[in-house]
C-alpha cells in the first residue's frame, strides 16, 4: 500500500506552550510559506533564543504572513534578510503602515540596549517588600543582542505587501490565503490558507487564529470567519484559563477620575502602545464628552501610541459601528480636548515635576521599562498618586508585585517605599478570554477537523483544551516545539 502524502504540513517554531515566539512554517507539494516570524520575551535566557533562527532555508520561502504588528508576532522579521529571504511580507493594510515604524523602532531600542549595557544605564526593577513578594531579576552578564539593523527594517519595509480583509488571493502554486479580521488590535487578523490537493477533491482550508479578540469588543469591529470549519485550525489559547470579570469598565475609571481631580492627584497608567493604549484613550474620551476630565490633562507618552491612534481614525471600517459612525461624522474617537501627544523624550521629561491632577499613560504595559518606569520611579513613594493597571501582568516583573501588595521596591537603583495608591480596572484586555475564545469556534459554520492550541502556557492550553473537548467534536492537540502536524 502507498503511503498517503500529506497535503500540507505546518511546523512550529514558536509559541508552543509559551505566548511569545509565534512562527509556523507551511509547507505544501508546491508552496514553502511561514507565518508570523515573533520575539521570544521575557528573561535574557529568552531574549538570548532569538539569535538562533528556525532551522528553515529561508532562501526557499514563497511569502512571509504576518498575522498582526505586535513584538511577539513580527518582531524577528528585520532578520529576513540576513537569512536569504527576498520574498514578499503579506499583511493588512493597517499593518502595512504600522510595521516600518515597528521595525525601525525596533532597530533603535536595540542599539540603545547596548550602549546601556555598556555605560551600566539599562533599566532595572524589582519588589524587595514584603520577603514573599522579593523578586530576583537575573543580572545579564553579555550585551543584549543585536538581531537587525535600519537597513534590514527597511529592506523588509520595503517587501511588504498590503492585502485587504476577505479577499482571497494567490500566493504560491496551489495556495490562496485571505485575512479574517480578528477584533485584536488594528490591522489584526486570521489567515485562511486554501490548499489545493493532489487527487483533485475539494481544497484543504487551514487557518491560523492569530490573536482572538473579545467577541464583545468596545473599539474594533465584529470578527469575520470562515465560511467552511477549517481542517486544521492552528488556534492561539493566551487565556485560555482565565475568565474575566463582568466589570463596568468605564463606571470604575469615571471613579478613579473623579477621585483623582478630587484630591489632586496623578494617575500613571502603564500601557502597551498598540491595542490598550487605544482601548484607554477611548474611554477617557467617553470621560471628556461626559464632563468627568473637565479640563484634567490627559498625557500620552508614547510616540508608538500616538501613531499607532491615528490609524484608528484612518481605518473607519474596523471600528465598532458606534465609533465608526462617529468617524463617518467627522469625529475621532480616540481625540479629545484635554489629550496631549508626547513625541520625544524631552516633552516626557516635561512632565516629571508636574504636580496637579493629570493622567499620564506611558509605555512599558508591564511596568518594567520605558517613560513608564522614570514616572513610577519619581512618584511611587508620594500619597498624591496613583498607579492603574488594566491588564495582565508578568509574574516576576514590577507590576505583578505592585498589583500584589509590595510594600519596597528598587528601580534604577533607588529603593522606595510603596506609597502610591494602586488601582487595578479588570478586563481591559486585547485577547479574549476563555469564554470568548469558545464562542469564536463554535461560531465557524461546523467543528474544525483538528484543534492544535499554542500561543498559551502550559497552564492555559491545558485548561482550554478541557473545554473544547466539552464543547466541539474536533480532534485538539497540544503541538511541541518543533512538531509538525500534517493535513491530508
């Protein structure tokens, strides 16, 4: 008897049991594609796993699909062509605008990285109160590295492709792919490969979830899906054990807010430049319409933030109806008057001293380096601020022990005490949770064949298996690094 040749096969490279690192080769009887091409984060001992490209001969790949413009999904693209890549980079529209920028910026943090590294100025921070909270930081003992330079991020800048939401196209011999919108951040979506097989039947649909945002979600517009259940369905599962909360999101910062103008104080909110920072905008603009802000200065500290904000407004279409009807009327969304834009390091520091009621949003969203970081470090030890977080944070880090009581911390060096006021608004989140991440299955128009969950830790992908399992009739899997899974 023969054996049966598969008809395509999908690799993983990345994001199998972790959330960073996603990478998942393609390989058909006439195509070689690779999808998303991300960091690994965290740890140096993470960071240090970058330098060392999937064994693929890139040289041979037809296109690179690039799901969305956060670090973790693209950020190893600069390296493309250092490794004999000179294909196309296929992506949204909206990502198309916002990858250069990505990628450039990307360049620039690692050559400051090194000259930190070398002048002993790299940011640093950890809990030393109370003992059950202390956090040991690993001291990194080589220069961080160096992935990709300016060059390499406009070369890839250069290859890329904008293909629009639901609209099938060729790309290699037998393959046709099209973008889902994923209802994540702006641009995000699944992609939809449409296999051809040998013997002639009815083509082989694989689909690649990317990041799944919240069914209910209060900036984008509603998810788009297939309209067949794929045969394999390559599914992220970030939180997959996690259902979150049924908060008024806008009830509790409206309190904040209030409280805050109130008692004079300043609200220093950690963001992630592309999805929360847009998320939070948009409730303060809510606020300003509502009377809450009344003049309150809102400060966004983050020249990623505020680019990344204006292709909201740009791409009408993937907003939620409410909003898009407001661009529609000459309206932004995410604008308002008490909102200024802080585009260099200079404007932030302007900052520093101020002493009136105020909101400032700056990056890193966990808290651990960036504008963010020179903010806490300046203010945590005074009653007259607070710190609000609105999003998962990374055990280890400095917002994971400050949502978690600390009491000391060091950064930078100086050790502090806790004396901020720290809020926390749950379930202002890009990803959807478990319950989410059900109902976009089974809204597919039948059970995918096969399930295979990455992108989620151990924990996540363990607990949303359980539930699909309970749930629909497909095959779930839990692929390791390095697996392949094949489609007949």
């Amino acid at each position: 008897m023969s054996e049966v040749v598969p008809c395509a096969s999908v690799r993983i490279h990345g994001a199998a049991g972790e959330v960073t690192g996603s990478c998942y080769e393609v390989t058909t009887a006439h195509a070689h594609l690779l999808i998303d091409f991300g960091m690994f984060q965290g740890a140096p001992e993470q960071e240090m796993r970058n330098t060392r490209p999937p064994e693929i001969d890139f040289s041979t790949l037809d296109a690179v699909l690039v799901t969305h413009a956060h670090i973790d999904h693209c950020g190893r693209l600069g390296m493309l062509p250092g490794l004999g890549f000179t294909g196309p980079v296929l992506v949204t529209e909206p990502t198309a605008e916002l990858l250069p920028r990505v990628l450039t910026s990307s360049a620039t943090l690692q050559q400051v990285r090194i000259q930190e590294n070398r002048a002993g100025t790299a940011p640093s921070s950890r809990v030393l109160a109370p003992p059950e909270l202390a956090s040991a930081i690993p001291i990194r003992r080589e220069p961080p590295p160096i992935l990709f330079t300016h060059r390499h991020a406009e070369r890839v800048s250069r290859s890329l492709r904008a293909i629009p939401f639901m609209e099938w196209e060729s790309i290699a011999q037998g393959v046709e792919m099209r973008f889902l919108h994923a209802s994540h951040v702006i641009g995000a979506a699944s992609i939809e490969l449409r296999v051809q097989r040998n013997d002639g039947m009815e083509p082989a649909h694989l689909l690649f979830s990317g990041d799944v945002g919240p069914i209910e979600n209060p900036l984008l517009a509603p998810h788009q899906w297939s309209d067949q259940a794929p045969d394999l369905l390559v599914m992220e599962s970030t939180n997959g054990a996690r259902r979150f909360p049924q908060v008024d999101q806008y009830a509790a910062l409206a309190e904040i807010l209030k409280e805050a103008k109130a008692k004079n104080q300043r609200v220093l909110a950690p963001v992630f430049a592309l999805g929360r920072a847009q998320t939070i905008l948009q409730l303060l603009a809510r606020a300003s319409r509502d009377g809450i802000l009344h003049g309150m200065p809102v400060y966004l500290d983050s020249a990623m933030a505020v680019r990344a904000s204006e292709l909201y407004a740009r791409h009408p279409s993937l907003l939620e109806p409410s909003l898009h009807a407001a661009c529609m009327r000459g309206t932004n969304p995410l604008h308002f008057p008490e909102l200024h834009t802080l585009m260099s390091r200079r404007e932030s520091e302007s900052i520093d001293r101020i002493k009136t009621a105020c909101v400032i949003m700056a990056g890193s969203g966990f808290c651990d380096a960036g504008p963010i970081l020179r903010h806490v470090r300046l203010a945590i030890d005074q009653e007259d601020t607070r710190i609000l977080f609105t999003g998962h944070q990374l055990d280890g880090l400095l917002g994971h022990g400050l949502l978690h009581g600390a009491t000391r911390v060091e950064i930078n060096g100086a050790a502090l005490d806790v004396k901020a006021k720290i809020d926390r608004i749950a379930g202002i989140s890009g990803h959807g949770d478990a319950d989410d991440l059900l109902a976009w299955v089974k809204r597919m128009p039948g059970s995918p064949k096969t399930i295979a969950l990455v992108h989620g830790s151990v924990e996540a992908r363990n607990e949303f298996a359980s539930i699909l399992r309970q749930h629909v009739s497909s095959e779930v899997t839990l692929p390791n690094l390095g697996e392949t899974l094949r489609v007949m």
